[in-house]
C-alpha cells in the first residue's frame, strides 16, 4: 500500500504546485499580499486573525479565506470585524490547497485588497505540504501543546517563515520549555521569525503587526 | 483536482479495511483487547497512556505502538514503564494504517499481552479515516483547544467510543464550556462515553481505568 500510495500524493503535489503558481501571478498582478495560516486546532488562529484586522483594518483593505472541514462558525466570528471573507467547507479534506484558493476568486474583490489572510484548516502536519500561492507561511503554535512540537512535526515549522507561540498567558500553569520551542525551531529553520503572542490578552502582536505592515508595502511598490 | 482524488482516496480506504480486517483477527486469536488513542498534537495522549500504563501493570501485560511522524521522544517516555513498545516513524504520513501496524507484528510478544494501546499521530482528522484492526478507539480533547471541536472536526467524535476531555485542571484559566463539548459530541454520537481527566494532576482516571479493565476482561473470556 505505501508502494502505491508515494507516487499518488507525489502528482497531487505536482499538479497543486502549478494551480498555486497561477494563484501567486494571480495575487502579484493585484498587488495583494497573501499569507497562509496554519496550526493545530485549536492554537488561537481565528483570534489571532481577528485582533490583526482590527488592528490593521484602518490602514489596509483585508481579505480573509476560512477553511473547515465544516461549519461557518470561524468565518461568522471573522465577519464580524468587517473584513471580506469567504468560507471554505473541505468536506472531509484535512488541509487547503491552491484549487481550493482558485474556487473563491470570484467571490472576493482583490482590486479592494491589501493583505488577504487564508485560515488553514487545523492540523499540524498535512497544510504544510501545500502551496496555494501564498507570500508566506505563519504559523501558530499554542503553549498547551508542548515544547516538543518542533521534533515531532518538523516539516511545519521547516516550510513557515513565522512562528507566533500562543496562549503565552498560561504560562504559569503549565509546564512548557518556550526557549527549546525557539532552539528546536531554528535548529529545522534557522531563518524563521519567532513572536510570542497572546491572542487572549492581546499582548505581543505589535511586531508581527510591524512585519505584515512592512510586507504589504513592499509587495504594492515592488519596484 | 477533487475529481482525480476522489477515487485514490476510496481505493486506499478499501485496501486498509481488508489489512484491518486481517488485523483484528489476529487480535482477536491473541485475545489481545487494541485501543487507538487519537487526538490534535499536545492534547496529552502519551501522559494519559504512561499513567494507565502505571495503573494496570501489575494486573495486566500491555503493549504500546507509537506513532509520530519522526522521533523516537514518545517511545522513550513509555518505555520508562517498562512496557513492551515499538516506535513507528511514519516519515511524513499523518495517520497510522493498518499496513503500519502490521509491520509490528515480529516486534512484539502477543502471547504475553492482554492489551494493546496504540498512540495514533497527533492530528484531529485523517486518524479517524483509518480503521488498523483495533477493539474501539479513544480521542483526547484538551480544553485549551476550545469548545467548538465537535463542531468543527465530527469525524472523530462519531468514530470514537471514547471522549477524555483532557487538562480539566486549567479550567480556572480558560474559556472553555465543558457542557459544551458533552452536549455537541453527544449530538454526533450518541453512544459516546465522556471522561473528564487531567493527566498532569492524575485525577479523573478510574472511570477510564475501568472501561480498560472491563473490556480487556471480556476479551479474554469472551465464551
């Protein structure tokens, strides 16, 4: 079954790659920046969406595509700040890939975009695969999780170019190494950006803000 | 892309029930009661398997399968109970198989075991696809994930027979409604029985401990 299940997901993969490289011209002609989102579930991605366009919604035009398995129940939450968005339902498929991204095109105005934000569907291993024609990958990693997250689930933190740890408030009630989180994350990537962020309390957002901010600039005066 | 899948997904489904089926034969030859314990990443499966562990060894022999996509960490942490354990490195795959767990069958003793707990890859989705011969499955829900994971990730609520909803000692320092989660796993599958427990502290465990003893009874004197 392995035997005949590599070559499989290998022309998946392929055929994903050049449907994303399509998406990217897609998003470069619109000037948008796009970033993919992507954590366990649970690790505070639709709030830590949520505080980032209320934070930046005065200065840019946001976007945002939601995937789930099922259910809108993200995309309501999301809408509430204002901003575009778009629900995906997979349907059972445990990530988002750039056939998937293509499906909203025509629902969403990217002439009136800055910044488009896709919520992966929350799963620490498949969505990193995946390409949809996104600028970057962040990803989110919430402290319950466990400080060994980086050993186990390498490719995620290899493929993200931000890695945001969540839920810093619990802190003091749980028993999680934050240090070797960042040690074993610049072992598998050592370019990777790393914020400690509290959705809930909403302390420590001010330079992946500054980050996006700065990304954004560039990507509408490339020159 | 969605129409070529499609299909692949359903012959490699098809393919792992008939291995399953061959699985839980043997299983069955052996009287050896196999729980698959799944759950999101962190959620506390390898704490909650070393404290049963601890619990029923003077009682019963038990085996152990590890699943993570790399590293030997969890494996380790089992085999400090001195439990028979074999480690699977699944190098990339997000789920365990039936094929996986056949590949272990030279590597553990059989007929010295009444149970076998198998830690399936930390992912809230694609485990629940994948039958692997085994009695009943358990899922771990931690309550820093939220109360909106029934919801959002049913399949694995509607296959398991088994809910622990994990880390209950942070209660105080979440908001997370635990009715909520009983009420909604409840709704997809009826049949489900809820646990809660906390691994860290230790409490909670005897209902769990004993539907263990239960089942790996009936098992062994099945007349």
């Amino acid at each position: 079954m392995i035997a005949i299940k590599v070559p499989l997901v290998k022309n998946i993969l392929e055929a994903n790659d050049k449907i994303s490289d399509l998406n990217k011209k897609f998003f470069d002609e619109k000037n948008v920046l796009v970033v993919n989102i992507m954590s366990s579930p649970g690790a505070g991605k639709t709030t830590l969406i949520s505080n980032t366009i209320n934070a930046l919604k005065d200065e840019f035009k946001i976007g945002v595509i939601e995937g789930d398995i099922q259910s809108t129940y993200d995309a309501e939450k999301i809408a509430e700040t204002g901003a575009q968005v778009v629900q995906i339902n997979t349907g059972g498929a445990c990530h988002l890939d750039g056939n998937m991204i293509r499906d909203t095109f025509d629902q969403l105005d990217f002439d009136n975009m800055d910044l488009l934000i896709v919520e992966n569907v929350g799963n620490l291993v498949c969505p990193a695969e995946f390409q949809m024609g996104e600028d970057f990958k962040a990803m989110l990693l919430s402290i319950p999780e466990g400080d060994d997250k980086p050993l186990k689930y390498p490719l995620m933190f290899h493929e993200s170019s931000v890695l945001l740890i969540n839920k810093i408030d619990l802190l003091p009630y749980i028993e999680c190494d934050v240090e070797k989180i960042k040690r074993e994350s610049k072992k598998i990537n050592p370019e990777i950006e790393i914020f400690e962020v509290s959705g809930k309390v909403g302390t420590g957002l001010v330079r992946w803000l500054n980050l996006l901010k700065e990304k954004i600039r560039q990507k509408n005066d490339p020159k």
